[in-house]
C-alpha cells in the first residue's frame, strides 16, 4: 500500500491518545496518518493551560500545552503524517476488511483515505444543561465549563463578570480559578453529591485559595434573566429532592456546567462498532479492539480519563497491539469476557485473552480508603488486592501477568468496602 | 499550635496535621504518606507559593494567545501583581516552548516562560 492515500493506520484524533499511538506505530515503520478537525494537535490538552500534566509519563509537572508538544514533536519525528483541520464525516469497513475515510477539509474539500487499521482517538465532549434538564429560562451567559475555558484560553475572551459554577467537577474547579485570576468573581459552586466529584487539591488549590463556597448536597432549581443570566435559586436536597422552603438566591451573569463528559463516538456507532453503556464508549477486548477486526479505540473516547499520563500509556499499549494486528499476529479467538461486579461502574477492556498480559482499568462508584478489591473467575479467587484510596474520580489500573490469566473463564472484578470517610 | 492542612502536591490529598513547639519554632508533621507532605505543609506556613498560569496575547494570528507559566512556584501575595504586569504584556514572534517571557520577577528568581511554541 503504497498509494497517496493509502495507509497502514488512520488515526481519528491528534490529541494525547492520537498522538501517542502514532508515535508506536510510525516509529515500526507503519505508514501513520493523524486526521484531527482543528488547526492544531493536541486536542483538548491545548486548552488547558494549567500545570498538573505530565508526573506520571515525563516525571515533570507540565501544562497542557507542553504536554500536547511534547508528544506532538515525538509523533512527528517518528515519521507520522498529520491532516489538519480535516473532519472525518464517514468510517465504512469494506469487505476486503480494509477501511474507507472520508474527510472533509476547507483546504481540500471531500477526500477519501484508504487504511488497513483505524485508531478511533476522537476524544469526549461535555455534558449540557440539556443532558441534566435544569429548569428556567434559556438566557445568553450559560456554557459548559469547557467552553469557557476554551473562550479565555484560546481566544482571550471573558465569559461574564460574576460567575456560579454547578458541578464540583475538575474542570469546572479549575475554571473557578482561572475566572478569578482574570478578574471575575466565583460566587458559589453547587454539586448534588455529598462530597466533591473533583480532586481534593482542586478543592483546595482552586476554591480554598480565592474562599469560593462549596455547596455540597445542593441544587440549582432555577435559572434567572430573560437576555442574561441575572442569578440562580439554589436549594439543599433532603433525601434526593430539593427542599424549597429553605431555597436561596445567588446573582451571576455566567454560568458554568461542569457535569461530566461523554465520549464523542457518532462515527464509531456508524461504523458498526458496539458500544458500552457503563462507559459511553466501544467494547474493546485485550487488544483494544472494537467489535469491528481492524478498528482499535484508545483515550477518552473509550472511557473518561482523569490523567492525561494514563491516556498515553494506554494509547501506547494500543499501538503495540495495533503493530501485532498488521502483521497478522492477533489472537483470532473472541477471548474471555471481564466484567464489574460490586461497587465497580465498568472494567476496560471487556474481554480478555486466555494467558495474554492484559492491563485492566476500572471505575470506583464509591469512597472508601482501604477497599478490597477481588478478582474472581467463577468461585476461584485470582486476585485480592487492598487499594489504600479510592475515589469514583480517580481511575484504577491494575495489571494481570500471564500466569494469573493462563486459564480463561469469565473475570469478575469486585470492590469491598474498606474504611469510612468523613 | 496546631494546624491542619491538605497537602496538594499529588491526587492523594493526604490532611496533614502540623505542630509547631512554642520554644524551638520547629515542626512536626503527621498524617503525609510521603516526605514531599512534610516539606509542602512547612512551605505553606511559612511562604505559601503556587505555579502561576496565564494566557499572553501576541501579534501572530495562528496564535493570538500564549500560554504562559512561572518556571517555579510564586509567594501568593505577588501573583495578582504578576497577573496584571502579563495582561498588559504582549508577545513577538517567534518563542520557542521554555523561552523566558518575563525574567527574574521581583527579584524572586521566578521567570515566566512560554508553555508552547509561537
Ligand atoms: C477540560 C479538561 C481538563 C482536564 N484537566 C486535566 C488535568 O488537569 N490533568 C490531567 O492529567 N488531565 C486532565 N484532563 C484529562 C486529559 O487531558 C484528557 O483525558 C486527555 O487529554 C484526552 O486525550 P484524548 O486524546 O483522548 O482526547 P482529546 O484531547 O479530546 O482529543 C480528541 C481529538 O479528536 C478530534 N476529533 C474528534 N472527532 C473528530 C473527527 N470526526 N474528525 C477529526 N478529528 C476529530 C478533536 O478535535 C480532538 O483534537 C482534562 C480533560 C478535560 C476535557
Ligand atoms: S503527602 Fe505525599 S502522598 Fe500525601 S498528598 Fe502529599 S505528595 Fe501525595
């Protein structure tokens, strides 16, 4: 294959996951090509300027935009090939099980890439008022706290004056910061949880620091203004529901969502791939394969990562397995599937092969310190393994060697309440 | 005298409770699961600092906004100061990521350096 448009792995997406699994592959030689519908690579990594990236993979504390030159410039020297500000509109598979693109670029209009793997990479985007359904008026100033960070540290544009964060999320934590190094007042952030969805240093770096009050267990009932933004209801819930007799008003001009992400997987879906409903993105086996043979899925639009470093590793295994796969060395079997039993929302990936290392990533949905967690296979227990600190915000990994994974069967991961805490 | 504190130095955000003996001024430090808690709660009772990041706006179109970022931590009570000496700035290009954008800030051997390449 070695026509123009012809490549051995299309990457969809030049962010952290993109970037770090083509550097893999182009390096073996592989005839690598980047498609992301910006002007830049990096992905979401360009907007996030803040330190914080970077202690894991590089042992330094980086922003986001070294971080994303960093494995831009490595992904570059490797010998990978980049098409910038190109979407791609259509993914089909053809029946000699090699892959059809189709882009489209203001430069070069519709063009049609031909390549033997796909590297799905494409990210996640935010979740909206839409997706939560929050009640009043549809005023201008609301946006989701990506977008504003977006506004300001890409265009250099102020959101509002006075601003109310709802959701304890990261990155509505950081932008609580960020608003008031430029100026802007942060009257409250509102999460429904009874703790913070977000990193204890953000809390404390990012709300401590400027005194910004946290309302834990509360609800946003109302938005206010008819133009603008004039001010929120906010209301404690009891039991789950909003308890309106001690409702309180806060004024703001700017409101910011910070509820989560979602993989950005419409292309997936078109392409036949099957989705997890745990995670909002593709059912991968040991290979980081999707259900479809050839396409691979790696970064956040897999499953939502909290650190960019294990986005990296994890593309970077993917591009190892993609490597095997075009030299027609994958396993052919289904393998075996692994699932989330107690207190787990998913376990990636959701097969596994019989006696292949495979590196498991999992999501707590509670907080505990000194869980068990058990790895099970029928009633035999593999594994137990206590984790010292568990948080639904932070992601476990958790590699199984050969010999743990030599006989097969159906995998269950498991976590057992440890420690309470306050 | 005690103090409580949460240590921010990695996702862990061990509390960190500190003594200080009323004769000596010295410290004791409990709770941080590693020697970094012990020297982060010393710095933020004595000089609290934090990692400053920024946006700078620039004359390159591609690019109208750099980011930028102090090489090391700050004292607190100087960062709004350097906040605003960086919105009144504007940068020529080109920069490379790691340039120097503003050197020495007050004599506190911090310099502000681009976080990506203009
Ligand atoms: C706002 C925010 C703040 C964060 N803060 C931190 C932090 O402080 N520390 C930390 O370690 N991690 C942080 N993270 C997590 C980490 O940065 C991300 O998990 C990581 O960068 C995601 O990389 P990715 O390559 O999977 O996705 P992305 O960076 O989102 O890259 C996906 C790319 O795909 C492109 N794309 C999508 N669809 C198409 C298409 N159809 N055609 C062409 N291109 C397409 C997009 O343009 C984008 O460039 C943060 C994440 C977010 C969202
Ligand atoms: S004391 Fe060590 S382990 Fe605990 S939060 Fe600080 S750096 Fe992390």
């Amino acid at each position: 294959m070695e026509k123009k448009n012809c490549y051995d792995l299309a990457v969809i997406g030049g962010g952290a996951a993109g970037l770090s699994a083509a550097a893999v592959t182009a390096s073996a030689s592989r005839r690598t090509l980047v498609i992301d519908r910006e002007d830049h690579l990096g992905g979401i990594l360009r907007q996030c300027i803040h330190n914080g990236f970077g202690l894991r993979y590089f042992k330094e504390e980086l922003t986001g935009p070294e971080y994303a030159e960093r494995l831009a410039v490595s992904a570059q020297k490797a010998g990978a090939e980049f098409a910038l500000g190109t979407t791609v509109t259509e993914l089909k598979r053809l029946p000699d099980g090699t892959f059809e693109l189709e882009t489209l670029s203001a430069k070069d209009g519709v063009r049609i890439i031909h390549a033997r793997a796909v590297l799905l990479a494409m990210g996640c985007r935010e979740r909206n008022r839409g997706n939560i359904a929050t009640p009043g008026t549809r005023p201008a100033g609301v946006f989701t706290s990506g977008t504003a960070q977006k506004l300001l540290n890409l265009e250099g544009r102020l959101p509002g004056k006075k601003a109310v964060i709802i959701g304890s999320g990261d990155i509505g934590l950081i932008m609580a910061r960020r608003l008031r190094w430029c100026g802007i007042e942060v009257q409250a952030v509102v999460e429904i949880m009874p703790f913070p969805s977000g990193l204890t240093r953000n809390i404390v770096q990012c709300l401590n620091d400027f005194n910004i009050p946290l309302w834990l267990e509360h609800s946003v009932v109302e938005i206010c203004g008819k133009d603008r933004v004039e001010g929120v209801e906010v209301a404690p819930l009891v039991n789950g529901t909003p308890d309106m007799g001690r409702k309180f008003h806060i004024d703001c001009d700017t409101l910011l969502f910070s509820v989560g992400l979602v993989p950005e997987n419409e292309l997936a879906i078109s392409a036949g791939v099957k989705l997890n409903p745990a995670t909002g993105g593709a059912m991968v086996n040991g290979d980081y394969q999707t259900s479809v043979p050839g396409i691979f899925s790696a970064g956040n639009v897999l499953h939502v990562h909290d650190l960019v470093d294990f986005v990296s590793e994890e593309a970077i295994r993917a591009g190892q397995c993609i490597l095997r796969y075009l030299e027609g060395r994958t396993a052919q079997t289904p393998g075996n599937s692994a699932l989330a039993g107690a207190n787990l929302k998913y376990v990636i990936p959701n097969r596994y092969f019989t006696g292949q290392r495979t590196y498991f990533s999992f999501r707590s949905m509670i907080v505990t310190n000194n869980g068990t967690l058990t790895v099970s296979c029928g009633d035999r227990v593999l594994l137990k393994k206590v984790l010292p600190f568990v948080r639904p915000a932070e992601m476990v990994n958790l590699e199984l060697n050969e010999e743990l994974l030599s006989d097969g069967g159906e995998l269950t991961f498991s976590l057992e309440k440890g420690t309470e805490v306050k | 005298m005690e103090k409580n504190l949460i240590c921010i130095n990695c996702p862990q955000g061990c509390h960190l409770t500190i003594n200080t003996a009323s004769e000596t001024g010295d410290f004791t430090v409990t709770g941080n699961r590693c020697p970094r808690g012990q020297t982060y709660a010393i710095q933020e009772l004595t000089d609290p600092r934090r990692v400053v990041t920024a946006v700078v706006p620039t004359n390159c179109h591609a690019l109208p906004y750099l980011p930028v970022r102090t090489d090391k931590p700050l004292p607190k009570t100087l960062i709004p100061d350097l906040l605003n000496s960086l919105y009144k700035m504007r940068v020529d290009a080109p920069k490379a990521m790691g340039d120097i954008i503003l050197e020495n800030y007050k004599n506190t051997g911090v310099n502000v350096i681009a976080s990506e390449t203009l």
